[in-house]
C-alpha cells in the first residue's frame, strides 16, 4: 500500500481525491494539500462523509520546492499527484 499525496484542491483535486478514497486497498496514507487548506478540509469533510475515508489535509506553497520535498519527507510519500497549475 502506498502513501499518496496530492497536490491542489480544485475540481480535478476534488474528484482525484474520491478517486483514491475509494481505493483505499490501494493507498494506506492520502493527503490533500493546496494553497488554500479550507477547500482541502472540505474535501476531506465529503469524503470522511460519503466513503468513511479520513484523509490528511495541509496548506502547501507548491511554488517554493523545498516546501513540497518537505511535505513528502513528513508523511512519507510514495506517489506525488500534481493537479494544480502546471508551473507548480
């Protein structure tokens, strides 16, 4: 099982977020994280919600690298999932 981490919070976040909540055979740790930890927690809400699924939530500066190696180090991410803006 994997640790997976995926980042933005928008409607593909969303909707790749349900997606590996209902996989969760497949990924041990799911965390959430964007520029904005509020849209995060609401998708983590739904899906605690609707699947049972718990997931971590984090606000995340993705534009500033070190901030995302550093967010992979603490929870021990296996599989980065980059859905937010394409420079980040």
């Amino acid at each position: 099982m994997a640790n997976l981490l995926i980042i933005g919070a928008g409607g593909v976040g969303r909707v790749s977020s349900f997606k590996a909540a209902k996989n969760k055979d497949t990924f041990k740790n799911i965390v959430l994280a964007s520029r904005t930890k509020s849209k995060c927690e609401k998708i983590a809400k739904d899906i605690k919600e609707r699947l049972g699924v718990e997931i971590k939530t984090y606000a995340l500066d993705a534009n500033k690298k070190e901030n995302v190696v550093d967010l992979i180090k603490k929870e021990n991410i296996d599989i980065v999932c980059n859905v937010a803006l394409p420079y980040q």
